[in-house]
C-alpha cells in the first residue's frame, strides 16, 4: 500500500521543478526562472495582505438583513440611542451556540417603554404585542418564527432602568428585544457602519 503511494507520487515530485520555476515567473516549464517578475509580484501581494491581515480582523461582516450594514466596527463612545451595538445571543431560536448579534439601541435608561397587545391576525388564539419607546413605534412581535418555533414576547412597561437598553431593527422580522428583553448596556459593544 505505502509503496503504490509513494509510486503514484514519484511523477508529481519529478514535475516539481518545472512548477517552481513558472511560479517563479519562467515564461514555460522548460525555461529558467526569471525571480525579478516574483518580485515585481511580490510589491503588490505583500502590502494587499498586510492591510487585509490588519484590517480584516478589526472589520464585522453583518449576516443579517434586519439591519441595514453588511459591515460594521468597534466605535469607541457611550451608546446613544440609534447606534448599532454588538452582542452575544444565548437564545434557543439562534441555535445551540451563542451568536454574535448586531442591532440598533432604540430604547435607553430613563426613556419610557411601553408595550401593548393585540390579538394576532398571523395565528389564531395568539396576541402580538407592539413596542413603543416614548411613544414611537419600535415594532410588532409575532407569534412564531420564520421555521414555525412559538415566540414569546416581552411583557413589560415602564421606565427603562439604569444600564438597560432595549434593542431591535425596523425590520419586521428581526429577532431582538421584543423576544428576548432589555440587555446590560455593559454587554453592548457600540459599532459603527464602514459599508
């Protein structure tokens, strides 16, 4: 068995050469080597890959359509209502692993909350409940998920309470506050959109 391997492998190292010598800029695989045109290469490739190995990792890629950034970074500051913040989501609607989220703060400390119900026109015997954050609308819940999961909705009013934010989209699908409730404005990372 290892010597049908090593068999089989013998040609592609004979042809090892001739690779190297066009990856190092040979017109063909019988010519010789020709380093300046790796170099002249190498100008380019090498600072491409600097930025996007110093850039890339500072740089949030947004998979969600309930936010209107496909790219977002960390932004130093306090939050202030309407920035996006990030954060961790344990919740059994995103899966067994907790996911990175990003989301708008739309309701912050000292702002009234108030939450009503309606019966759901979606699903029969169920109540949406509607959010408003000093009297502007911030969304609608819905009785179930897009994969049919039951949904709960946030059952409180009143003044949001010190280091509390309630966060969401427009989007009227997104997944936020409305289902999982006020968050510690110290688990919010504050971001901002690059694209």
């Amino acid at each position: 068995m290892l010597a049908r391997w090593i068999a089989a492998l013998w040609p592609r190292l004979r042809r090892l050469p001739r690779k190297a010598a066009v990856a190092l800029g040979a017109p063909g695989p019988d010519q010789p080597a020709r380093p300046d045109r790796l170099w002249r290469a190498m100008l380019v490739v090498l600072p491409l890959a600097l930025f996007a190995a110093l850039v890339m990792p500072q740089v949030t890629l947004v998979m969600t359509p309930s936010i209107e950034a496909y790219a977002v970074r960390k932004s130093p500051g306090p939050i202030l209502r309407g920035d996006y913040v990030m954060f961790t989501l344990h919740h059994p609607i995103a899966g067994p692993k907790p996911v990175s989220v990003t989301k708008h703060a739309l309701c912050l400390p000292g702002d009234r909350l108030t939450m009503f119900e309606t019966p759901s026109p979606l699903m029969p015997n169920s109540r949406d409940g509607h959010y408003y954050c000093n009297g502007q609308l911030l969304g609608v819940s819905l009785p179930q998920a897009h994969n049919g999961l039951k949904l709960t909705h946030l059952q409180w009013s009143g003044i949001i309470p010190a280091g509390m934010a309630y966060v969401g989209s427009t989007h009227p699908r997104g997944f936020d506050s409305r289902y999982f409730g006020l968050l510690p404005i110290t688990s919010l990372v504050r971001m901002e959109r690059i694209l």
